[in-house]
C-alpha cells in the first residue's frame, strides 16, 4: 500500500513548537505573514533572522513526541511506500527516526546563500551576517519558503499523492496552499484520505475519514492499526 502523509505544526505542538494559530498567528505582534515574506526580509532583514534565529534556537530544548516514533515505526514497514511531507521547518521527523522526509517549505537547520545558491546544515544564528562557507558573501537567508515563494520538491509530492492508496493530513488547519490542496489531489487520483487532527481543519469535510484529538495519542492508534 502507498501512504503518502502530510504534517504541519499540529504534530509538533506537544513537542513544545507552538503551532501558527498558537497566539493567534502572531509573533512578537507580528502577523506571521508578514515576518515570513520576502518582502519583509528586504525591508527588515534583522527581524526576521531575529525571528528564525530564536526558533532555531529553540529547537535544542523540544525532543520528538509518540506520534513523530509512530510514523517512523510505519516507515521501518512500509519503506518508499511511505512519504511524509511537512510544512514544518523542524527537524522533529528526522530525530524522531523518518528518513523519508520532504520539508515542503524548507529547514531551521539550513541556510541558503542568495549569492552562489549553496546550502549549508545551520545551526547557529543568521543575523550577525555570517559569510558563506563557499563563496563567502554575507547573502546566507534561512533555507526556508516564505510567502509568495514556490514550495520545495512539489514535482516529487505530486508523483507520489498521484501513485497514493492512502492520504493522511496530521496536525494541519488547512490555511496555507498549495498543501491544502492536496487532499482534494489525492482524492482525485483515487486515494482514500484521512484527517488526524486536533479539531476538525479548514478541508475536514473534503475527507473520506476524520479523527480528532492530540496527535500523540491518534498516530501511534492508526499506525498500530495500519500494521497489525
Ligand atoms: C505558493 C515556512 C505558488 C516559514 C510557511 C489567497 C488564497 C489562496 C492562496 C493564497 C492567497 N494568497 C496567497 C496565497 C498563497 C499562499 C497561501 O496559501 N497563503 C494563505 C495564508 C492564504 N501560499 C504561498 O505563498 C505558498 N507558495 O503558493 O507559491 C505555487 C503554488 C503551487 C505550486 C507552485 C507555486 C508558500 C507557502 C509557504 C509559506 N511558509 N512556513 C515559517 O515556518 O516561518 S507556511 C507555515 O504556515 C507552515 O509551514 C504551514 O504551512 C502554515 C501553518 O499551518 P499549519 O502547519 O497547519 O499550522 P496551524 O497553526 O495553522 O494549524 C495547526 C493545526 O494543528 C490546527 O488545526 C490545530 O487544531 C492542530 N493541532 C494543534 N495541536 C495539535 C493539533 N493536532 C493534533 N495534535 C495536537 N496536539
């Protein structure tokens, strides 16, 4: 069977990663959309490395949660039957034991320099205009899509929702194409499609199936199921 799973801030919430909806989608009063643009890195480019630097930052004190080990159990079943997409810039997938990951909308832990477009695992903060390890221009951004930006790895995505038996959405609100869309994608190349959620999201009625509570408790529950 073909799983193809979509996450987003939902399934790292009990982690300790505050979701988007969290504070209103606010950070330090700002809308979230505004700090997560281009357009904004242009115009206050100290704010917004100020804004990923601290979440990057944070990333040393949370730790995977039940349902991030769950889908790397199915991941040890099922192998390049299973693909997990996440909208989420964490790297709680990958510690939790995921090795097929695609981050739709890019990585904390990666940044991207704008003058030789090289990529390099990041750590450390952003905002003091560390030069590029390669070409050693200060053009390092954080590897991650903003608004308005075109998501990565989508040829990949749409292969592998357009070969899905099964499409699963986990701790996602629906809000933010394209990764809305593809429940109605997978349904639409003959996949069943599953909602696991807190409370029912934006697109909850475009699904097969919906079960709502705490990621951590519904993964590990549908996983168990799935295998057994
Ligand atoms: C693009 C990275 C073209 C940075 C992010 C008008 C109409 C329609 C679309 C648009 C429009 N205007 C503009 C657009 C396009 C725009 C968009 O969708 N805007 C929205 C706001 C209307 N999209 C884009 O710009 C995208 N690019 O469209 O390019 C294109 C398209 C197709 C093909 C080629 C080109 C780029 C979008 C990416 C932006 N970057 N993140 C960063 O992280 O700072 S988006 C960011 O926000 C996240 O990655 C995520 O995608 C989104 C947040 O959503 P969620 O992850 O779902 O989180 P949220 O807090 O909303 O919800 C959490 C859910 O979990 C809730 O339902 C809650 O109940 C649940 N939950 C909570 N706790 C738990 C739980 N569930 C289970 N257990 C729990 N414990």
């Amino acid at each position: 069977m073909k799983v193809v799973v979509l996450t987003g801030a939902g399934i790292s919430a009990e982690s300790g990663v505050p979701t988007f909806r969290d504070a209103d989608g606010l950070w330090h009063g700002h809308r979230v959309e505004e700090v997560a643009t281009p357009e904004a890195f242009a115009r206050q480019p100290s704010l917004v490395h100020r804004f990923y630097d601290e979440r990057r930052a944070a990333l040393a004190a949370v730790a995977p949660n039940p349902a991030h080990a769950a889908l790397a159990r199915l991941e040890d079943r099922l192998g390049d039957d299973l693909l997990v997409v996440t909208q989420n810039i964490d790297d709680l997938h990958e510690r939790g034991g995921s090795r097929r990951v695609v981050h739709l909308h890019g990585q904390l832990r990666s940044a991207l320099c704008r003058g030789c477009g090289e990529r390099f695992p990041w750590h450390d903060a952003l905002g003091d205009g560390p030069a590029c390890p390669r070409c050693g221009r200060r053009e390092l951004r954080p590897d991650v899509v903003w608004f308005g930006e075109i998501p990565y790895d989508m040829d990949r995505v749409l292969a592998a929702l357009g070969r899905a038996d099964l499409f699963v959405s986990i701790g996602t609100s629906g809000a933010v194409q394209p990764a809305a869309g593809f429940v109605g994608y997978a349904a639409g190349q003959g996949a069943r499609t599953l909602e696991l959620n807190l409370v029912p999201s934006h697109g909850s009625h475009l699904f097969d199936e919906a079960r709502h509570g705490p990621a951590s408790e519904l993964v590990p529950a549908w996983v168990d199921d799935l295998l057994r």
